[in-house]
C-alpha cells in the first residue's frame, strides 16, 4: 500500500495506478474512518467501542476496527448517544 498527500492509504493494482475503495463500500473502519463518516468524535467512537458487548467493534489482535453495517444499525436505533 501507498499513501496520498493527506497520508491515508490508497491501494495499487498490478498496472500502478491507484484507487481508493469508498468508506460505504468498506466492511471495517478504522476509528478514523468511521469519525468521518458518522460525524461522530474520535474519542466518542473509542469509548463505545470499549463498551462490553459493543457490536460492532472488531479485533484485529489489539487493533480496534468499527463493522460499518452493524455501527450503521446501531446509529439509526438511537436518538441520543
């Protein structure tokens, strides 16, 4: 993988040129991502997703992603968070 001006990751296919996937097409965010879609603060993601039975946080060893159509669901399910 490479990165773009703003240092976020783009993928290469064989021919070299890049494209990024859409974050609605992704299945996994990173806290970031999710932030940027949702409007949602960074910190405000982390601490759900430190929540015990949160679900849509995802383990990658330590690393914490978001499922996007679970945090989708769940977002539309509330009125406050």
């Amino acid at each position: 993988m490479t990165m773009d001006e703003n240092g976020r990751d783009i993928l290469c296919d064989d021919m070299g040129s890049s494209e990024r996937i859409p974050i609605y097409q992704k299945m996994a965010l990173t806290i970031r991502e999710a932030a940027e879609y949702s409007n949602i603060g960074i910190n405000k993601i982390d601490a759900m997703l430190k929540q015990p039975g949160c679900p849509f946080v995802l383990y990658i060893g330590t690393r914490k992603l978001v499922k996007r159509k679970e945090f989708e669901k769940y977002i539309s399910e509330k009125t406050a968070i």
